[in-house]
C-alpha cells in the first residue's frame, strides 16, 4: 500500500505542474492575432505553441488556446493543453492589473499508467508596461480536478486489486509566484518567465521546486 501511495503521489506531482501561459505586453496590445512559441522548464523541458485572439471589447480580453508537449523520443505520450482568457481589468499610468482564467488538458504516461486529467489554472498579474519592455509580478494556482487512471498489465501484476477509472474529488494541485519581464520591437515581443512552486497544503515542495519560461510572440494583423 505505501508503494501505491508513493506512486500515486510522484504521479500528481509530475502532472500538477505550472501551466505557464504566454505572456503579453499590455501596453503594445494593438494587434488582433498573436502567435506564439515557447520553451518551458517544469519537469523537464517541454515545447509550447499557442493561438491569441484579442476581441473587440472597451476591456481588454484575450482568448488563448495552448499546445504543449516534453522532449525526448515519445513526445506523443505527454502532452497538455489549455483554453481560456487573459483580462486587463484596469490600469493606472503604465500599471496594469490582468487576470488569467484557464481550463487545463493534460496526459501523462509511463510504464505503470496512462493519466488522462481534467484541471483549471487561475492567476493573477500585477506589472509595468511601456511600449518597448515590461516587468511583472505574477501569483496562481494550478489544479488538478479530476484524473483517470489506466493502469499497465505491468503494474497490475505486482497489484492485482487496483482499478482503472476516475479518481475524484481533485487529485492534486500546486501554487506558483514568479516574475516575468521582456522587450517588444516591432511585431515581435521576446519574454522570460521564472518562479517557485509550492503545493496546496503550503508545506511541501515539488521534486522540482522552480519553473521558467521563454518565449516569442508574434503580433500579427
């Protein structure tokens, strides 16, 4: 049972990752389509790509859909995505305050089980935005809502008892803080992203207890 239990607990720790979204200069937002690519450090090195769309709104709200997935040889086995929203709820001089809303995608697979989990990512961004660089403080929460566990025949021949299925209520989730800063020159904005993860009991430390983040946007027409 304590080997499940540890299992099960390196599991969660591996998916409940900071999902990073892409970040923005808000004082140069006057583009409708951005596209963006990213490398990532959380667990591991992951590759990202993403879609933005700022709507026609008097507040500032961009839509945001995300592909990421690991390095190595089976890229396919892993893989996370997310669709939600970034919102300037307002700003005072070059001082903004943004909101991130996101619904999380991810799957995992080793040599024991496939996890196929259903989770959300909220956080919010307080920073200083000019027309060529910006800085910025960013706090969330990434949760881990509801995960299915398939098991291998490898795994169920040392457990016989275990089952496949949904595992609820949510299984896991992690609280990040960072900072984040980059430079803007004419379509292009090139940012870099790090922080500290931390999980929900406020106690205990991830195997990897850092994440980062860089990445380019693209402001299209």
């Amino acid at each position: 049972m304590k080997n499940i239990k540890y299992f099960f607990v390196i599991v969660f720790s591996i998916v409940a990752v900071a999902s990073n979204a892409q970040t923005f200069n808000w004082n140069k937002l006057d583009r409708k389509h951005i596209i963006n690519v990213h490398v990532s450090a959380d667990y591991g090195l992951t590759y990202g790509v993403g879609y933005n769309y700022k709507l026609r709104s008097k507040l500032p709200i961009v839509l945001n859909a995300e592909y990421s997935f690991p390095s190595g040889e089976n890229i396919t086995d892993d893989l996370k995505t997310k669709i939600g929203a970034q919102i300037n709820w307002f700003h005072t001089g070059n001082l903004h305050f943004v909101t991130k809303v996101h619904g999380v995608f991810r799957r995992y697979q080793n040599d024991y089980a496939q996890l196929i989990n259903f989770g959300s990512d909220l956080s919010g961004i307080v920073g200083y935005y000019k027309s060529k660089w910006f800085v910025a403080g960013e706090v969330g929460f990434d949760k881990a809502i509801v995960t299915h566990f398939k098991h291998s025949d490898i795994f169920k021949s040392n457990y016989p008892g275990i089952k496949d299925g949904w595992y609820e209520p949510a299984t896991g989730g992690n609280f990040y803080y960072g900072v984040q800063a980059g430079i803007s020159r004419m379509k292009f904005d090139v940012y870099l992203k790090v922080g500290k993860l931390i999980e929900q009991d406020f106690k205990t430390s991830p195997m990897l207890p850092i994440y980062g983040q860089l990445g380019v946007n693209l402001n299209l027409r």
